[in-house]
C-alpha cells in the first residue's frame, strides 16, 4: 500500500504539469527495497498501430530502468483488441490476480472511462495516454486517474493562427463522430474562434465512424458546391485516408483547396504507405510535439520490426514516445535533473510527393519558429516558415474560397416607397421590360460586395410596404438582404441585424424661416472702432481748420461754447461745403482736400454695406424647438412609412392626431409654406438633400435627436453581418464612399446661400488705415505749418525772443477769469491775436 501511494504522488505531480518529460535515471534516487518488485499493468489495443507502438516502447522503459537500477521492476501488457468489456476484463485480471500497482495505456475515451471505474474501487492509480481526458473526468476519479500524455486542444489555436496568418476567415469543419471530437475538440475549436476576430465556421460536417462508400461523396458532393475552400479535418486516420481517396476522385486536391489535418491524422502519417501519400499531396497537418532522442529511437527500430514483422514503417511515432517517457514515471518513485517540454507546442507539417517534411512549430503565445530552443525567433504568421505546397501545385496561395457551382444568387429587398430618390429609387424600365434600382445605397451595396472575402451573386427585388414590414421579411425568410434608407432602430433587432452604419445618425427637425433686422442695423457697416476713429479724425481735422480760419473768419470766434459748438459742426459738415463757402489760407484747403478725399471713400463704403446688409435677409428658424409645437398641438410631418411616426409619438410626445404624413420633399416643401404643417422632422441624410433645395425657405432647429442611421439588413446572427461592415470600412477609407456620395447626391453646400455666417460682416480699421492716415497726416502737416508761420510773425512784430514768447503763453493762461468775458473786439489787436493764436 506504502507504494501505491508513492505511485499515486509521482502520478498526481506529473498530471500537474500535464507535461510529457524526458527522465535521466539515477540509482541512488530509486527505492531501497529492491526485494519487493513493483508490478506495472498496461492495456493497450494490439489490433491498432498506436497500442503496437506503445507496447514495445513500455518494454523498451523497462529494459532501460532494469538495467540502470538493478531494481525489480514487472510490466504485464494486456490486449483490449479496442472493446470496452474486454478492457474491464483486462483490468480486473492485473488487479486481482497480478496485483498491479499502477495500470497505463488506454487510448480512447471510452476505455479510460470504464476502466477508470474499476481501478478507483480498487485504489489503483491508472495512467491514462488519451490525449482528451475531459476534466470532469479528472475530477469524478480523483486521486486515482490522470492523463499522462499533453492535452491537444490547443492545437485548435495552432489552427486558428493558421487561418490568420493567410487571411482565411471561414472554413469547414469535417470531424468524425466519436467521443474525442463530438464532446471535446467543438467547444475549444468554438473558444479559439472567439478569440479570433476574423475567422468563422462556414458548415460543420460530421462523419460517422461507419461512413459508407455511399456517404461519404455524397457529404464531399455537397460542401464542393459551397463558397468556402479551406478544411479541417479531425477524425482518425482510416476515415481520413478514405476521405482523401474520395476527394481526390472528385476534383477536391486540386488547386483552389486547402486541407488541414489535426493530430489524430498527423501523428499517424509516418505509419502509412507511399500510395497513401500521394492521394494526401499538399495536405497540411497539425501534430504532436516530443523530443527526438536518438537511442531510444535505435532500440525501437530494431524491436518493433521483430516483433510487428507485418508493418512496413518501423520508425517511432509520439505515442511510442509518450507511452515511453510514461513507463518511466511510474517506475520511478523520485525524479531527477526533470527537463519538462511545453505542452502547448504543435509541429506543422507539409505532405509533399510520397512522404511530408516538418515545416516548424506553433508555440502558444509566442508564434512560428523553425526549432525550438533558447535561440529561438518567432513570428506571428505561418508565411515565416517558408513556402507550403498546397493541393494542386498552385504558384499562389489559395484565398480560401471559389464560386460555388450551385449558388442561390443573394435575395435583395429594396424599398419602392423612398421619398428621396437620390438615395434609393425603383423605377419600370419600358424599353427593356424589366425594373431598374439606382440611387446612392444601390452604389453603395455593389462596391461592398466587391470587397467581401468571397463571391456572392445576388438579384434586387421590390417591395412595396413599411420599413419596419420591410425588415421582417428578412425574419421570414423571403429576403437575404435589405439594401436602402433603411434606419438602425432598437426594436428592429428583434427581427435582424444591421452593419455598421453608412450615413451620419441623428433626426432632425425643420422649419420655415423668417427674416430679422436689428434695431441697431445702421451701425453694422463699421466697426466700433472704426466709428470711434471716424469721431476722432474729424473733430481733430475740424479743430485744425478752426485755428487756421478762425482769425480771418469773425464768426468763428466768440464764447468758448460758442466756439466748441462751431467746432463739432466743422468736424460733420466742412465735408459737405459748398463752393460759396470761402477759405483764405491754402492750409485749410490742403486740409480740406485730404479730409474730403476720405469722407467720401468711407462714405461710399457705408453706404454699400448697409445697402447689402438691407438686402440680404437674416434667416431665423419661425419655431426655435419642438416643446412649443408640442404644447400648441401644432401639426408635424414625416415621411410615409418610416419608424419616425412611433419616434414623434412615443419619445417626443406628439399626438397621433397631430402628425401627418408625406410621400415626397415637394409635399413637406408645399405644406410647410401652405402652414398647413409647422415643421417635419427627417433623418440626417435627408435633411442635406431636402435643404440643398429649399435653403432660403426653411432651416433646422431645436437638437439632433437619437437615430442610427441607415444600414444594410442581414439575418439575425449571420456571419455576413462582420464581412460586410468590414467590406463597408474599407470602401470608406479607400475614399469611394466620398466619391459615390459626390457623384450620386452632390454637393451639400447650399448655393444660394451669399454668406456661411448668422452675423453681418462690420467693415474695420484695416479696410480704411491709409485713408485715416492720409488724412490725419495731411491735418497735421497744415498745423504744424500754420503753428511755424504764426511764431515767425510774432516775433517780427514783437520782436521777442522764444523764451519771452513761452512767458506770454504763460501769462495768458493763468490770466483772470475776467479776461475771459472781454469783447472780441478788444482782442483784435495784433499783440493779442497771435498770443491767443499761440
């Protein structure tokens, strides 16, 4: 009992690792009790290569283990002959009569199931070399059985990676109806799938174990009529040989297929003969990975051939290697200098002529490599490991699909009842007797289809109801597609998908407009500033031509309010003198000249603006948001047949009595300017077109509400809905999409439209600096002029100095407030003048 547990503690750490193991011998490390032998079982199915190979490398274990150990050390290997009682026969005979500490082999599920049983009752660990113990398994039968050999369910990722690195994003799955692919392999090929992004099952296929001469074209005849070329093959190796006999009789190794063969095939191949070969030229398998060791492989040679005379390939496969490595184990009680292989490691190989070549290996989560060791570089893609030869010697790589010969073309529904006919538009063709589809989402459909991974004819077909009845026809089954405006909406799930949307999103409502001047208009042509420059430049220019004027002009002169308000009345009306009114000094003239020149410009200019900004109304929305049409049980429109009605009356609140609906953008157009409507609401695309012809007349208002957008239609749970929101992406981004929208509904800039922008345009200082330039220098130069000539006569008169001159200033400008008031009379003295002029 002691050494039960020991086995059952060796075996439980090998089922930990799950790992197969290449085990160096140490003969300090083994038990000390040599006198008492251990006894190992094994049960193994000799009508198969598999059990022939894993019993002669069980005898070669023992052989090396005696040998190195000196230890007593008995194997006794039954015969199941594949049948499950006689495998329950087999294993209570080792238990009760040799008194087995451990039993290895079995091969299948089955197997491992009912002797399972029988080994937990009697305490017995057993050694399982099925590859797919399920785990519930592992679990019902714990501590006493574990599978000794790696699991091969990753294999399934190795073969998504596969798909990937070509771009093939569908294929079908052909498997063999037994236990190990029925209730294990479908649901993790399903897991790794889902971790793709790009790969889908086109048809699963599955073949009886029995599969006559009869069904078995007749399952070929069937999926060669399909689109998808590329094949997965998981069943055992006398199915797949026949398998492959019948497809290359039917045409399906020739050029255009792919074949790929997981391990219950590929491990086997070195077991069949050259013919067989040739039938499977270009196939491509997926395999189980184990350590080359040279001496082992030299022994079973030489034993296998004595012992199984009757095989024609004596060269050990993975399951020599694994029912090897597991011999070992459990003839050890202590493990020494361990070197444990990933599990998850599948060598890819190529059948080419009468035999394969290893092409490399998958490893998960690192990728293709062509060895394995420390030095190891991997790469994502299977393209790494140079050129495969695939079915039918093609110089290119096949693209993983052909037109099927018996394909039902695609069943389009297209909707007659569009408003807009830019966008979808069926019409009878009476010269050719037949009915024609255009418009924008019929362009649309057909470069998508141009871009989807495989062929798929299709024909357009009318109808003539709702969009939402439209959509339910894809439920029922009449239509494959639904190709026009049709909007993504949440309760149309129920029915179908939609792909990704290819129009922008939101519904919108419209209103009339109504045209709106300010009070304030008259200021517009100039901006603040401007005025604010305009005032200054004239009064400075006014207060020029006073000071050179005024002492030749009496009624310039007088109180200081009457010489400010004549001041102010230079600076707004010296421009509009007439030729009666008289300068005496060329300075004001100069002046004058400069001033007028600009008045007249700047005039001219204001006059201009506010003439256009007078003609040119300001549009504004007559109803500012749907609140207010809501609350005065205002009448609203929208277009016939379209889900927009449940949106008005559900979400927005509108009463059915209130809305009202149209066929066509001329009849929103006439009740709209009839008021026998306040506003009708549109999906976004519809708006562009509808105010592209009617701009001046109406205009948006209030928020964009919630709308998806129009899509194609596909079957609820079609693997077409990702292809074609795919194909749809890349004619976005190659720039068709702009070009089909330009060419099939055109500009969406309103033309009529003078000016993008809600406010007047005010004219600044930089359309008139040169002018005010002009004519403040101009002014400036006569001052300084005037300022000159009237010092150099002052002090002739005077005969003063500058100094004497300033001290006049002086004087004057803290003289009494007396001298204020004097008459102007008596400052009409030259003295006087020139100092006040100074």
């Amino acid at each position: 009992m002691k050494n039960k547990l020991m086995s059952i503690i060796v075996i439980f750490t090998i089922c930990l690792f799950k790992i197969p193991f290449i085990v160096k011998i140490d003969a300090k490390s083994i038990r000390s009790n040599s006198s008492d032998p251990f006894v190992i079982g094994a049960i193994v199915d000799m009508s198969s290569r598999v059990g022939k190979e894993a019993r002669v490398a069980m005898e070669i274990a023992i052989d090396d283990f005696t040998a190195k150990t000196n230890q007593n050390l008995t194997l006794y290997t039954t015969n199941s002959k594949g049948n499950i009682v006689q495998a329950i026969q087999e294993a209570t005979y080792l238990i009760e009569t040799h008194k087995v500490e451990a039993i290895l082999g079995l091969h299948t599920m089955e197997e491992v199931v009912s002797v399972a049983e029988v080994c937990n009752e009697a305490q017995v660990p057993t050694f399982s070399l099925f590859d797919s113990v399920p785990q519930w398994a592992l679990d019902r039968w714990a501590p006493f059985l574990f599978q000794a050999s790696p699991s091969q369910f990753p294999q399934m990722k190795a073969f998504v990676a596969i798909l990937e690195s070509y771009g093939w994003s569908r294929f079908t799955f052909i498997y063999e109806d037994i236990n190990s692919a029925s209730t294990q392999i479908i649901p993790h090929l399903m897991e790794a799938i889902k971790e793709s992004s790009t790969v889908e099952i086109s048809s699963i296929v599955k073949l009886s174990p029995l599969s006559s001469s009869f069904s078995l074209p007749k399952e070929l005849e069937r999926i060669s009529k399909e689109q998808c070329r590329v094949f997965l093959l998981h069943s055992s190796l006398e199915t797949g040989v026949r398998l492959f006999e019948n497809a290359k009789n039917m045409g399906m190794m020739e050029k255009g297929y792919v074949w790929i063969t997981t391990s219950l095939i590929t491990d086997l191949l070195h077991t069949v003969n050259s013919s067989t070969f040739s039938t499977m030229e270009g196939v491509l398998g997926i395999g189980s990975f184990f350590s080359q060791f040279d001496e082992f492989t030299t022994k079973f040679q030489k034993k296998f051939k004595l012992e199984q005379p009757e095989e024609e390939n004596n060269i050990p496969g993975v399951f020599a290697a694994q029912a090897y490595d597991a011999t070992l184990i459990v003839a050890s009680l202590q493990f020494v200098d361990q070197k444990p292989l990933a599990s998850h490691i599948f060598p890819i190989i190529n059948v080419i002529g009468k035999y394969y070549r290893e092409l490399g290996f998958w490893s998960e989560g690192l990728g293709f490599s062509e060895v394995i060791n420390d030095k190891t570089t991997y790469d994502p893609s299977l393209k790494s490991l140079g050129y495969i030869f695939w079915p039918g010697k093609p110089l290119h790589t096949p693209i993983g699909w052909a037109i099927p010969t018996n394909a039902n073309p695609l069943r389009v529904g297209v909707p007659t009842m569009a408003m807009f006919k830019k966008f979808v538009e069926v019409k009878y063709d009476h010269k050719n007797h037949n009915l024609t589809y255009k418009g924008y989402s019929i362009e649309l459909f057909k470069e998508t289809i141009k871009l989807l991974p495989y062929y798929l004819p299709y024909e357009f077909h009318p109808f003539n109801g709702t969009y939402d009845s439209l959509v339910k026809q894809v439920y029922l089954k009449k239509f494959d597609v639904i190709v026009g405006d049709v909007s993504v909406v949440s309760r149309r799930y129920k029915y179908a998908e939609f792909t990704h949307p290819y129009t922008e999103t939101g519904l919108v409502m419209i209103v009339p407009v109504t045209s709106y001047h300010g009070q304030w208009l008259f200021v517009k042509p100039f901006t603040l500033s401007m005025w604010a420059l305009t005032i200054l430049i004239n009064i400075y220019n006014a207060f020029v031509i006073w000071l050179i004027e005024h002492k030749n002009t009496p009624e310039l002169g007088g109180s200081a309010l009457n010489r400010t308000g004549i001041l102010l009345s230079l600076a707004f009306t010296r421009m509009f003198f007439t030729h009666g009114d008289e300068v005496h000094s060329n300075l004001t003239r100069m002046t004058t000249v400069a001033w007028l020149l600009a008045a007249i410009i700047i005039g001219q200019c204001y006059t201009a603006s506010l003439t256009s900004m007078l003609t040119v109304k300001r549009l504004i929305p007559k109803v500012a948001d749907f609140e207010t049409l809501k609350n005065g049980n205002a009448v609203v429109g929208y277009g016939q047949g379209a889900h927009v009605a449940s949106y008005l009356v559900d979400v927005l609140g509108f009463k059915n009595r209130n809305i009202r609906a149209f066929t066509s953008p001329e009849g929103y157009a006439r009740a709209l300017k009839n008021r026998e409507i306040s506003a009708v609401f549109l999906e976004a695309p519809f708006t562009k077109l509808f105010l592209a012809k009617y701009c001046k007349s109406f205009i948006t208002a209030g928020p964009t509400f919630g709308d998806g957008g129009f899509a194609f239609v596909l079957p609820k749970g079609s693997p077409m809905v990702a292809d074609f929101t795919k194909a749809l992406l890349n004619v976005s981004e190659s720039g068709t999409l702009q070009e089909i929208e330009r060419r099939m509904i055109g500009s969406e800039k309103c033309v009529e439209m003078d000016s993008d922008h809600d406010e007047y345009e005010s004219l600044g200082l930089g359309s008139f600096w040169s002018l005010l330039v002009l004519t403040s220098g101009t002014s400036t130069i006569a001052l300084v002029i005037y300022v000159v000539i009237s010092l150099r006569d002052y002090c002739r008169i005077e005969q003063k100095s500058i100094i004497s001159i300033f001290s006049d200033v002086k004087k004057y400008f803290v003289i009494p407030r007396k001298r204020i008031s004097r008459k102007v009379s008596d400052l009409e003295s030259p003295k006087n003048l020139n100092l006040e002029m100074t």
